[in-house]
C-alpha cells in the first residue's frame, strides 16, 4: 500500500486536489446552460465518481508492502471492521447529497457564488471538527485564522451574490432599448420566457427561418442572460434568489460533515472496532465511502427523472440512455471529483484533515472558469468588482494559512 509520508508530498495532494475539485463544478454548470438534465448529467457523473475509487484501491492500495498495521486494500476487505465501514458510508451519502443539492444550486446562484458559500461552511465547520479529532495536530495558531478568512469569504460571497443579482436585473430592465438598437432581430426572447415559451424546440425552429444570421449576444449584456435562459436546464428567470442560497446552505452544511466522518473511518477515535482489528486504510475507506454516495445518488436521480425538481422536464431511463450528448464531458467530471477525494483523504491522512480542508478553496478555480467560460461578472458593476475581488483575497490568504498548519500524524503540534 502506498504511504504518504511527507508534509511536502501531503501539501502536494493538496494542490492537486484544489484543482480537481474546484475544475468539475464548472463542468456541470456548462452541461446544464447547454440543455443537459442535470438528473442525467449526475447519473454519468456519479458512475466515474465510483469508478475512480475503485482505480484507486486497486492501485496505490495494492502497490508495496502490506503490514498488520497498514493491509493493502483486498486483505482490509476481509476484517471485521465494520464499525469504521459504517463511517464511511455516512461520509459517502453526506458528500453525494452535498453533490447534488450544489448542482441545483449552481444554476439559481451562479458557480462563484455558489462554491464560495459551500467551500467557506465547510471549512468554518469541517475544519473545526477535524482539528479536535486529530488530537490537536495541526498548530491552531496558524489553523484559525485560515479558518476567520474563510468566515469572511462567506459573507462576501453573500455580498457578491447579491450585487450581481442586482447588475443583472438592471441589465434585463434595459432589454427593449437593446433589441431597438438593432443588436437582435424580432425575436424578443424576453416576453417569450415571461409568458412561459420556454420550449427550445420551438426556438431552434424559429431561428433557422431567417434568412438572415443572428448576431450572438455579448457576455454580460441583457440578451446574453436570455439567450443563455432558452437554452438551459434549469429555467431561473423570476425565481427568488433565495433558493439558490437555500440549496448552497444545504449543500455546504452535508459537504462540511463528510471529511470529520471519513476522519472517523480511517482512525477510530471512538474506540469502535474490535481489539486486534487494525484501523481502515484510506484507499479501503475512500471505496466503501464511494459505494454509498453512488447508491444513493442512483436512488435519487432515478426518482428525479420521473418526478424532477425546479421545473425541469420529466425523462426516463430509455431518455437517460439515448442522451449522449455532453457524457462524456459528465463522465470527466465525475473522474476529476473522485480522483480529487482521493487526494484530499490521502494529504489528509498524513498532514491532518484539518489542514486538508483547504482543498475548499474551490472558488480560487471556480472563478477563473466561471469567467471564462460563462461570462460571469462581464460588464457588472463597480461594487460587485471589489466584492469580488476582495473575497479571492481571501481565499488566497486562507489556502496558504491552512496549509501552513500541517502537521504530521503521530506528531502533536
């Protein structure tokens, strides 16, 4: 089994991780504002989920020796250690809920917005708890004041949010003065969407009579939020922005509890497995917690197909596998989410959890693909510029405060 020992290789996992985990949100968001359900969406994405673990256990969990104190993984499958199991499949269930409630948030709050809320409550919460259960490992004096700039994040995040909430309503307001100036032709998306003619069938159709080519909308301007509103999943004009918050509050509060409970899975604090029945490796850990958030996003998103949320459109397994379109890109954000974890758990377990919740920092990514790839924040506001820039600050301080508090396990700091 292959061990990490080093705090320089522990922070590099850590690294790694950011990358991953702050890279596939923006992946899904893409998906969903191109028209993919989400519901089909999440079951390719959870699939690759469970299948980069399974890659992972049978190799740097079978690589090397294997001792009485740290079994490869096929020898680990076979002890009772079910106690530890058990933690581990809550910390897979809380993670794939957490999943999937950021999923629906990101279309009704945006991808920085969302990810910033999500990743500052689970490092308030997450790292709190982890710190105690690593007996104190990480030095707290570093530790928490990473911590407090996370807390800050979340309140920018906020301010953020609704800044551009409002840029955006003001920009929409100001949609027939655009459509006169020429930049769009008859078609006035807008009155289409608030009488509810939201069928893109219709609107492809409509398009393709004219003679003449439309010109594509600029990103940031009024008819670049209703062009994208036509043609995504999840149709969020006249919602209140409430929800978006409510679904990133959920999800950060499911996300913030799966790292303290695979924390108990791979070191039994609690004193819960039988005597002479060593600890839970974290590639064994890390399998039966990817086991238990595939079955139950399977659950979910099979009821979701046929009684879906947030006004999307009813599918069905046959639908599921007949839409192609996009797996691929779903299926590599389900890799690029596992083989995140993995390494989350892996720096984790060498340098403390608590230390590895600065992998969280997933808007440092986030943003820069929100950005680029959607146009988020073209053309807003000063107010909301400063916010924004402000919270990254943050977030920047944060990541080299966290990480700096590593510690070694074994070696109280």
């Amino acid at each position: 089994m292959y061990v990490i020992e080093s705090k320089t290789a522990a922070i590099g996992c850590m690294i790694l991780s950011l990358c991953c985990l702050g890279s596939w949100p923006a992946i899904l968001t893409l998906l969903e504002r191109r028209g993919r359900l989400p519901q089909h969406t999440f079951l390719d994405f959870t699939t690759a989920n469970l299948l980069s673990a399974i890659v992972i256990a049978f190799t740097l969990g079978e690589v090397g020796k294997s001792t009485f104190q740290t079994p490869d993984f096929t020898t680990q499958l076979l002890q009772d250690n079910w106690p530890s199991v058990l933690l581990a499949v809550v910390g897979g269930v809380l993670l794939s809920v957490g999943n999937l409630a950021t999923q629906y948030a990101l279309a009704f709050a945006g991808l920085p917005v969302t990810e910033v809320i999500t990743a500052s409550i689970t490092v308030v919460i997450g790292t709190t708890l982890n710190y105690f259960l690593d007996d104190k490992i990480n030095r707290a004096e570093v530790l928490f004041p990473g911590v407090g700039c996370f807390l800050i994040a979340v309140f920018l995040g906020a301010a953020v949010h609704y800044s551009n909430a409002a840029d955006v309503k003001a920009k929409l307001e100001s949609l027939p003065s655009e459509y006169k100036a020429g930049t769009h032709r008859e078609g006035d998306f807008y009155s289409s969407i608030k009488k509810g003619e939201d069928n893109p069938e219709k609107e492809e159709t409509d398009l393709e009579s004219h003679e003449q080519p439309v010109e594509k909308a600029k990103a940031g301007t009024a008819g670049f939020f209703v062009e994208l509103e036509n043609k995504r999943a999840i149709k969020v004009f006249g919602k209140s922005i409430m929800i978006g918050l409510f679904l990133t509050l959920f999800a950060g509060t499911c996300l913030s509890l799966f790292s303290p409970a695979f924390n108990l899975a791979t070191n039994d604090q609690w004193s819960t497995l039988p005597k002479g029945v060593p600890k839970l490796v974290v590639y064994t850990a890390f399998f039966y917690f990817s086991i238990a958030g595939f079955l139950i996003a399977l659950i979910l998103n099979l009821i979701f197909l046929y009684r879906p949320m947030a006004g999307l459109a009813r599918s069905s397994l046959k639908k599921y596998v007949k839409d192609s379109k996009g797996r691929s890109w779903a299926v590599f954000a389900g890799f690029l989410c596992g083989f995140g974890n993995g390494l989350q758990f892996m720096g984790g377990q060498a340098a403390g959890y608590a230390a590895a919740d600065s992998v969280q920092a997933l808007p440092l990514v986030s943003t820069f693909w929100g950005i680029i790839l959607f146009g988020e924040y073209r053309r807003s506001s000063r107010r909301t510029y400063v916010l924004l820039v402000s919270m990254l600050l943050m977030f920047v301080a944060a990541v080299a405060i966290l990480m700096a508090s590593s510690g070694r396990r074994g070696h109280r700091k």
